[in-house]
C-alpha cells in the first residue's frame, strides 16, 4: 500500500487523532469517569485479541470521530430537501453526500441513507416492496389517492392483500439471516414464508433447486444474501428466477458489501445491477460506521424514500455524516487493495485449515469468510468458541447446515478476515491464524456438567491457552491496531 493513500486505520493523521482522543476521554472523564474507563478499556481489549468475527471491521479514526458530534442533537425526520423539522441544511449536506458516494460507489440509481442498522435497512426494504407492488395498485383498483380514503371495507380488503403476500428467502442453518423470513423474526410474520436451502452434498446453492422452488412458490419477494455462507452468489441467476414468477429481487449485501464495493464481486456476482432493491450494513466488510443502507431503482425509490418516519425512526444524522466519510475512503483505490486482500486472505485462512485436516462447510471459500465444521473435533461450536477465547482468538459459534446440535450449541465456527487485514495480516499470517484455531481445538476436550454430557463444558489442556495467546499476540504487536494513536 503506497503512502499518498490511507491506511484505513489512519496512520497518516494519527498524532492529530490522539489528540482528538485524549482530549474527548479528559471531557468525558469530568463527567463519568467509568465511561472514560471502559472506552479506554474498549481500544485495549480490541487490540489486544484476534477479531475474527466475519461481521465486524475496525472503522477509520476518521469516521468514529465523526460520529461524535452535535449532529447527534438534531431532528432530521422526512428527507434530502423536504424535512418534517426545521434548520435540518446541514443534515442535508450530509445525508446528500452519503447517498451520492453510495451511488457512485454501487452504481447505484438511487441509495438511502438513513437506516440505523441492517435489520432497520431490511423493514425498510420490504415495506417499500409492498408500498410499490401491493399498496399502490390496490388503491389505484379501489379508487382511492390514500389509505384515508378509503372505506372501512376496502381498508379491511387493502391489509389482508398486503398482509398475506408471500416471500422466500435462504434458510437460517444453511447461512441466511433471521431477517428472510425464519419464522421467529418480524420477516416470517408480516410475510407468508419459506425457504430456500444449499445442496445438501456439496453446501453450495444450487440454482435449479431454488428456481423449482420458487416456481412453486411464487414469491412476491426473493432474497438473496447471507450472513454465514461461505461461497459467492450469481445474482444474474437470481434475477432470471425472481423475474421467471414476477418476484422482486431483493439482496441483502449486508456481509459482503466490501467486495462489492472494492471490485472483488463484479459481473454476475456484483448484486446492485441485478436487485430491484439492495440492502447492506455499512459496519462490517464495508468498514464504515454502525449502520445501514439501501440502494433501489427508481421504481422502488418512492417509497424506499419514506421509510423514516413510515418504518425508522429519527435519522442519526452524526451517523449519516460518518457513512459519507466512510464511503468516500470506499472510494478511494486503496480500498479495492483492502477487499482483493480480505479475499485472498480468507483463500489463505481455509488452506490453512484444509492442510491441516479440517472441516470446512463447502469445502472452501470464495469470500471473507469460512464455516469451520468443528463435530471433528468431537466439539459443539460453543464449547470450541469459548476455548478458543481462553486463548484470545475471538470468533463466534454458528449452525452449520442440518445442524445436530441446534442454532444455540451450533456444530461450527464462522471466522472472517475484513477486521485483522484492516490491522495488515496477509496471507501468511492467516496460514499462523489457522494452525492456532487447530493447536486450541485439538486441545480441547468435552467436559461432563452435573447431569452427564454437555454441549457447553469443556477442558482445555494446560499451557494451551497461555501458549497460543503469546503467539497471537506476536501477530497482533506485529499489525497494531491504530498505529500511532496514544491516549
Ligand atoms: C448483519 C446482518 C444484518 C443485520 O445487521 P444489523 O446492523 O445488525 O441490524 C442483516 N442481514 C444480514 C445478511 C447480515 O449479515
């Protein structure tokens, strides 16, 4: 990475961030002095373990300090230009830029700014869809201009049609999210639902299996995206299924936006060309604040537009302004060295694995992140999750497809590597990062609770975890988290 570009940790305006920062901890000191401590503590603790939970990143210095200003106090309902409060032109400036770096960015006819999270981006999502497909040509059909309009009968009518529409989307244990329709979530509810599954051989998707189901079906709305699936998507397929029964296309890039952004996923596997509506979180491979997005054609944009306040609540407008600064770094070349490097990091991470005999759901990987199969190890993915934090290496438990030990115990550990290549790790570094997963799993045994076997007691051999921590920390003094930044 050449100097002129940033870091992604801001190493090029560190001196001045902790300035920033020691003088922000003094202010907040005088205040309530356990705040200071435990955010202190925060930057400790995340430098000092090895994060490879696939979700989270470590955000710029300068989009965390972004976030911490009087934007913050600022009511901002409606949108760009047309507020429900008054002296919102700042906010305008913001929520304008955020939006059009994630145009241009995506390629993208129109994207939203204001979602709080990926859930909230998601509601938004699916309000929107059934605004533009079912709403609005009820209404046309019923005569009426609004839902005021109308009688108490046609009220009744115009619910139960939106009320009862269907949606399909992939399945919780063979890596989708809790929010495409499993059942337990608000998406199973407000939509009548099934779902889609991997091949049960191989674990990938397989296209024709989803697109006999959905001929079945008849969606109003297909999803597409994951949180837990360790393969690529052919959104151009996706697109020939949904269009085969009139379903909108809806993607949810929550986890992958990074590659989308930095070029790694283009062609058929790049979704925003391909989705009527795209959805993201902005906090993980994307890198920026916590927060969301939506991108939408024009169709779908009306009403995408309203959801605050018909869906989300007050904008955060200091968030926003953090999404258009993290999204113009997303710009810049240097990101798309980040993501092609987040990819051939995971390469790396799943050999490191596979030559060492594990498991891994699919096989392989051909994105950020890798399922790791841990029953052969004689392990349940909670008591492999906390062992392998016995040692520092921070990771989380996940369900594996037809998962035996349930979505709770999980039989998997799902790692990622967008957080430790933002701190530098390359491909041998993964290669190390992998051998202590296996050192730890290979030292740890079952333990029995009170009542006979449990799926949460373990042991873990002596020395272990002192011995893989010295290691990790090795990797982590020699990649430091926000260099140049002292509190
Ligand atoms: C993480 C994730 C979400 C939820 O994002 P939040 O910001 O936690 O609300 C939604 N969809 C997918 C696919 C995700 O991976």
């Amino acid at each position: 990475m050449t100097s002129s570009q940033p870091s992604g940790l801001g190493a090029e305006y560190a001196d001045t961030a902790s300035e920033a920062y020691r003088a922000a901890l003094q202010v907040i000191e005088s205040v309530e002095p356990r705040v200071a401590e435990a955010t202190r503590k925060e930057l400790e603790d995340q430098r000092s373990s090895l994060k490879l939970i696939a979700s989270e990143n470590y955000a710029s210095p300068a989009v965390l300090l972004t976030m911490g200003t009087w934007f913050s106090d600022k009511y901002a309902e409606g949108t760009v230009g047309h507020r429900f409060y008054a002296a919102c032109q700042n906010v305008d400036t913001v929520e304008a830029l955020a939006a059009e770096h994630a145009r241009e960015l995506f390629g993208a006819p129109y994207a939203y700014a204001q979602p709080h999270s990926g859930i909230d981006a998601n509601l938004v999502a699916y309000w929107a869809i059934l605004a533009t497909r079912v709403e609005a040509p009820a209404l046309a059909e019923l005569g009426a201009k609004h839902v005021n309009d109308l009688s108490e009968a046609d009220w009744e009518t115009l619910r139960n049609r939106m009320g009862n529409q269907r949606l399909m989307g992939m399945s919780l244990d063979t890596g989708g999210h809790l929010t495409h329709g499993f059942r337990p979530n608000i998406s199973g509810k407000m939509f009548h639902q099934r779902q889609y599954g991997t091949d049960p051989t191989t674990g990938f998707i397989d296209y024709s299996a989803v697109a006999a189901a959905v001929r079945e079906f008849k969606p109003l709305v297909l999803v597409a995206g994951y949180s837990a699936y360790p393969r690529r998507i052919n959104f151009a397929k996706m697109r020939e299924i949904a269009d085969e029964v009139g379903a909108t296309l809806m993607v949810d890039m929550a986890h992958f936006a990074g590659l989308v952004a930095g070029k790694v996923f283009t062609g058929d596997e790049d979704p925003v060309p391909f989705a009527h509506v795209t959805t993201t979180t902005t906090h993980k491979s994307l890198r920026g604040p916590r927060g969301g997005l939506v991108l939408a054609t024009e169709e779908y944009a009306p009403a995408v537009d309203k959801g605050c306040p018909m869906v989300l609540g007050g904008p955060l407008s200091h968030v926003m302004a953090a999404k258009a600064v993290a999204l113009a770094e997303a710009r810049q070349p240097a990101f798309r060295e980040y993501a092609q490097a987040v990819a051939d990091n995971a390469q790396s991470l799943a050999n490191g694995f596979l030559k060492r005999d594990a498991a891994l759901v699919t096989g392989g990987t051909d994105n950020h992140l890798v399922l790791l199969d841990v029953t052969s190890f004689g392990l349940t993915g909670r008591q492999a999750e906390s062992a392998l934090l016995d040692a520092g290496i921070v990771t989380n438990r996940n369900a594996i497809p037809a998962d035996p030990n349930g979505a709770w115990y999980t039989s998997g550990i799902r790692l990622g590597t967008p957080a430790l290549t933002t701190r530098g790790f390359g491909a041998d570094d993964f290669d190390r990062v992998a051998e202590l997963v296996v050192e730890v799993l290979q030292n740890t045994q079952p333990a029995a609770g009170p009542n006979g076997p449990s799926k949460a007691k373990y042991t873990l051999a002596d020395g272990t975890a002192e011995r893989v921590h010295a290691a990790a920390t090795e990797l982590l003094d020699a990649n430091p988290l926000y260099p140049g930044l002292t509190l």
